[in-house]
C-alpha cells in the first residue's frame, strides 16, 4: 500500500527555509575548508544564518553559538555536520529547540558498520514523536538555485536557475551541477534516507511550477512501490527521466520457481518504471542528453523524422540511428520535392536525407541550406528535423548561424543538430544557448534523445493511469481457506485449487498416494492422461524423467507411475491429470518482490522458459491495458497472434488469466512465488488451461496479514 505523500510546509524547509543553523561549521575558511556558511554567504542566500561552534564566537563575521539549544530563535532548518558520535546528541538539542526540519551530512551510520547502526537508531529515536524530519544521513542536502539556497559543503556553481528538478543517491550531481550542458533548479540528494524518502521529494519538485523536467537518479529503493505510486501520478504531466544503476541480477540468485530466476531485481525496476511511465537512461550521457531535449525542444507530434545533411555519408549514418531508436524517416511530400527539385541540378533527386551540398550547386551554399531547410520543416509529414553539419575554423561562423536559424523557422517542430569536428562543436554548443535547438556530438545521441521525446508525448503525457480490474472477494475468501489449509511452505497440485478460487481453469486431476493405486485413480479420470511424480526437490519434472505423457491404458498408467518411482527414489505422491494436446505453452507467475510488491510475469512457457527468456513483467494488480501491453512486448504475442498457419490463440483468455493472477498475488501477501508452467492456450475462442503449477508460500506468522484490496 502506498505511504502517505509529503506534507508541503515540512518539505519547503528543506528547499526554501527562511533561517539556517550549520551545526558543526568549521572555523576553516577558504579553498578547500568546506565551510557550509561561508558557500551559503558566497552563493548569495537571503535568509538568517546561525553558525553552532563551541570553540568560535564569530565565523566570517556572524555570531556564533555554543550549541542548537541556546540559538536566538528557532530557524527552518538545521544543518548537521559533525563526527558521527555527535549526531545524536545534536539531533537532541535541536528537538529540544522545536527545530522541525534537519539535514545530517555526517557519513558512517547503518551503510556502514555495526556501531554506525546503533548511532542511527539513537538519533531516530531522539527524532521520534517530536514532529521534525530528517534528511539523510550522508547527504548534500538539498539545492534551490531559484532562491540561492544550498546546505552542501560543496560549492554550487553560480549558474541561472533551469526548470529541472533532480532527486539523488548521490550528492556527486549536486556537486557537479547535473551535467556540463543542462544545470540546475532544485535538486536533492536523499542520501541514506532513514526518514524523508525519494518519492516524497520526487512529489514534492513535481509540485514546484518551476520545474518543468524531472531527474532521477537511484541504486535501489526501500519503498520501491510508494516510488511507483507517486510517479504515476506524476507522468502525465512531467517528464521524469530515471537512471538506475546497480542492474545486477541478484534479486534472482535464491530463487525456489521459474518465476524467481526469470525476474532478477532489475527486470522489476524496468517493469515499475515503464508501468509508471518513468523514462529509463541508459547512462549518465543519455540523461544528460534527454534533459537538453525536454529543456530546449517543443513537443514533438509523431516519429518521422527529416534529415538535412551536408553529406551524404553522414545522412546514412543518420538513418541507422534514426531505425535504431524506432523512428521513422519521413516521406517528402510532392510540393516539397517540386520545390526543391526546381532550382537543383537536372540529375539530382530530392529524397530523405536530403544531400543539401549537391542540390546547392550553382548557388551559395547558405542560401541553398536555408532555403531547403525551412521547405523540409514546412512539410506536413514531417515532425522533427535532424541536421548534420561540421566546419573548420574558416567556415565556424556560418556554421553557427545556421543552428541559430534553425531554431527560429518552426518553433513548435523539433530541430536537432549533429556537429562533427572538435572545432565545429565548441562553436555549436555556444551557438545552441541562442537558439531553441538541442545540439549533440553524434546521430545516436540526436536520435536517442528525438526517441525519447517521441515516447513521452505519444504515449505517457496527459494519460490517465489505467485502473486495475478487480474480482468478487469471495474468489479471495475461498482462496484464503485453500491456503489456510496448506501444512508446508510448498504447494503442488492443490496450487490448482488456488488458481480456481480465482477463475483460472486447470486440466482435471487427481493424486494417488503409490503407484499401486494409480490405475483405478486413471480410469475415474478418462483418457488420454499425463503422470508425474510428486516430490518437494522436483521443480523441472521433466528433467528428472518424472513425467509421462499420453497414456491411454490403466496399465500403461501403472507402468508409467513405476517407472518414475524408480527414476526419482522417494515420492509423496502421483498427479495423474488429462492429457491435452495442441495449444502453445505459456508461463504465467508472480511473486512478492521486496521493493515494489506483488509482481506479476508472463512469457514463453514449457521446459525452455529458463532458456528461452521471452518474458515480461508487470506490478500487481494489473489494468486490462497493462496486462495486454505485457503480452504484446514478448516474442510469444506473435506466435499467438497466428503464424505459419496456425490459428490464432485466446489472446483475451490470456489476458484474464493474468489479470485473475495479479489479484491473487495482491490480495493474498502470504504467496511469495507462484508458477502456471505450462498454460495452454488454444485457438481463439477456446480458452486457456493450467497444467502444472507450483506456490511457495512465506514462513506463518501469528496474527493477520495485510492484504491489498482496491
């Protein structure tokens, strides 16, 4: 269940406080001192300022005071910046102060070691029932370039305020001020986050009309679905722009099904971020070339894509990455051909990429460059415009005021420039700041950052988030009772009885208790049938020989079940369940993922599932539309869809299942992993069957656990 969101007046004293305490400021001035009041001073901050040292009276002129408790007046916010054996006790005098809102730079608590662990939980306990909030500990605190406000010991660089809002895990983006060609608004750097968590302040900068874009910066959250949540809610009308690092696939490692060795801790990250309409960066150059587009650039209304290039090698270069970020090159309209055709040489053909160099022949080149370029802009059927120019020094200037141009012609098209040579760049890059363009040092990064404002403005702002499909409680009554019923940590085929409380079909079975009593148990069910043995270490029963399939005797059935108790030594039992053939073999599975929740996956199923790894995921409980939009991102979706004369499958009984799936897993915590492998789906209109399932269920705890209802 989502946390509660920020209360506004608690965060604008981190980001906008009228008074300041620096506790622990160092009576060291000057280069390399470190020295919090002296950047506060330097940077130009407005408020009151209160310098705490016991061994100073003043520093670089103000006042100094021997401790929190004996300040003249309670300011916004306190600073703390001191060995970690201090921080309790300064926790406590500002308690005792009525301070409401403290910033713990100090390194070396619970990240740390044992003892570091003890002083955090002492502090948080002085924190406790006294109202106030605390960021960090292991912090830079926070920026407000619009009000020259910082309590980072570094120093921030002296730069106009831009409408981005970035939240942190590191305070190396504060330090550094984003990214050489964007900059700063307000930015957080949440550190170890024991009490103001990243999706509060991601909420909070979302709700600053200041901010126009969004950054985030993460290696893992505690509070992974309270993150999702507020993001969603956040996307459809701000851009927000995630680089996650640490995307090792350790979430997988102990893993006890299919399900947890096909959704390593990263694959779920993407599942949350792609669900919540957060734009993922590959690395730290793609968010810096992300934010310049969303900066610098007006929305882009489709994915077709002009290329206006001064050769005709680097027009190609253009069009791979153009296919390699899925745009599309746009088709010159008829006009806009005759147009340029009109005054170009009689062999030349006007195409995309237009080769500006050999239509200009003839003419002045900047002439012919202009003159094309605003005819390409001015086409209908194309949404964004690609440019390729270099220079050498002779020719740097024309240069420039080509990329000044072309932000002017068309202000609500998107135009982007790749500037080839060392010299051609340091001229386009001044010359970007006049313009209303976004400049980059390759057609990949250009393109890369065209696709992302495509993705944005097509399919993420102004959406309303969809709602979940819900199911009648009894399904999660009769549930309950199933798995109340269940005396190990493990369920084999009564998973089957699980899966039916929720509607989700399984092929008819039954359990003998030896093989001697397997044939009478086969003639009740009617043939052809599949035998597998039962047994906590046979997860992939095919690999162990502990399947047989298609037996259409009593006898066979026998012979079947004997011969796996003698492949596999001890068994707890024998399925014996219909056999049924044809249908493409699903997985479907969830589990609870210690960050965001119930989650949910579906992908290519049977004994390649691990090999294969055709899969997606989403976070439970799922819309019909997200359900869907999972199927459809698998390779599975074409071989359902119809292939090689095959009919098409029940797409729409997948679905169903799935959503039935996502609830089970929301309402009923208590399953920790849980598989459907294989799920038959047959042609369209005949529906979809479990035929194996397994369920790992959580350790029982007395007293009652908390479910997710709608």
């Amino acid at each position: 269940m989502a946390q509660a969101l920020y209360d506004r007046e608690s965060m604008d004293r981190f980001f906008r406080p009228r008074s300041v305490a620096v506790i622990g400021v160092s009576r060291t001035t000057g280069e390399g001192s470190f020295n919090i009041v002296e950047n506060l001073l330097g940077y130009g901050y407005p408020g009151e300022i209160y310098p705490v040292n016991p061994n100073a009276s003043t520093i670089l002129g103000v006042t100094c005071y021997p401790s929190a408790t004996q300040l003249p007046a309670v300011p916004d916010l306190a600073v703390i910046s001191l060995p970690r054996e201090l921080v309790p006790g300064a926790v406590r005098d500002c308690v005792t102060r009525g301070i409401k809102a403290l910033v713990v730079i100090t390194q070396g608590f619970a990240e740390a070691d044992a003892d570091g662990a003890r002083l955090q939980e002492e502090f948080l306990g002085a924190l406790a029932g006294s109202g106030a909030r605390l960021m960090g500990p292991n912090t830079l605190g926070t920026v407000n370039v619009f009000e020259r406000f910082s309590s980072s010991f570094m120093r921030i660089a002296q730069t106009a305020p831009l409408p981005t809002g970035m939240v942190c895990q590191t305070g190396f983006f504060l330090a550094t001020n984003l990214a050489p060609s964007v900059g700063l608004g307000l930015a957080v750097d949440v550190g170890n986050a024991v009490d103001i968590t990243l999706p509060e302040c991601l909420a909070y900068l979302a709700d600053d009309e200041r901010t126009r874009v969004l950054a985030i910066h993460l290696e893992g959250v505690r509070d992974g679905r309270h993150l999702f949540e507020v993001a969603r809610k956040i996307t459809p009308r701000k851009p927000v722009l995630a680089l996650k690092t640490g995307r090792s696939p350790a979430g997988a490692q102990a893993a006890g099904s299919h399900t947890g060795s096909l959704t390593g801790e990263d694959s779920v990250y993407q599942a949350a971020f792609d669900q919540a309409g957060i734009l993922r960066m590959a690395d730290v150059e793609e968010l810096d070339d992300s934010l310049k587009a969303f900066l610098r650039l007006p929305p882009i209304s489709g994915d077709r894509i002009a290329i206006v290039t001064a050769t005709g090698g680097g027009g190609i270069m253009a069009v791979d990455a153009c296919a390699e970020y899925g745009l599309k090159l746009a088709r010159f309209s008829e006009d806009t051909i005759a147009y340029i055709r009109a005054d170009a040489p009689s062999w030349f053909e006007p195409q995309n990429p237009l080769d500006v160099w050999p239509a200009a022949i003839g003419r002045p080149y900047a002439l012919a460059f202009a003159d094309m370029f605003r005819k390409v802009l001015d086409d209908p059927g194309v949404d964004a415009v690609l440019c390729v120019g270099g220079a050498v020094a002779a020719t740097g200037e024309q240069l420039a005021s080509f990329i000044r141009l072309s932000g002017e012609v068309h202000p609500n098209k998107p135009v982007v420039w790749w500037v080839q040579g060392r010299e051609a760049q340091s001229r386009a890059f001044v010359a970007e700041n006049d313009s209303h363009v976004a400049v980059y040092a390759s057609p990949e990064r250009a393109m890369r950052a065209l696709a992302r404002l495509h993705r944005y403005h097509s399919s993420i702002k102004d959406r309303i988030p969809p709602r979940a499909v819900e199911f009648p409680e009894v399904a999660a009554e009769r549930a309950g009772g199933v798995l109340a019923a269940s005396l190990s940590g493990f369920m084999g085929p009564e998973a089957f009885d699980l899966l039916q409380a929720y509607g989700i079909a399984a092929a008819p079975w039954a359990i003998a208790e030896s093989p001697a009593a397997v044939g009478q148990v086969a003639d009740h069910l009617g043939y052809p049938l599949v035998i597998k043995g039962l047994g906590p270490d046979l997860i992939h029963k095919t690999e162990r020989g502990a399947v047989v399939v298609d037996v259409r005797s009593q006898r066979a059935a026998e012979q079947a079940a004997l011969a796996i108790a003698e492949r596999t030594g001890a068994l707890t039992g024998i399925l014996v369940q219909r056999y049924l053939a044809g249908g493409h073999e699903l997985i479907l599975g969830g589990k609870q993922d210690l960050q965001f929740g119930p989650t949910i996956l579906f992908g290519m199923g049977g004994i390649l599932a691990e090999v294969l790894r055709d899969v997606s995921i989403g976070l439970a409980p799922l819309a019909r539309e997200e359900a869907t939009g999972m199927i459809e991102r698998t390779r599975a979706f074409h071989l359902l869809s119809g292939v090689r004369g095959r009919p098409p499958a029940d797409i729409e009984s997948v679905v169903d299942a799935l959503l039935r799936l996502s609830w089970l897993l929301a309402r009923h915590p208590e399953v920790m992993e849980l598989d459907i492998n294989p799920l038959l789906v047959f042609p369209r209109g005949e529906g979809c069957v479990a035929v194996d399932a397994r369920v790992r269920l959580a350790k029982r705890k007395s007293g009652p656990v908390a479910r997710m209802t709608g």
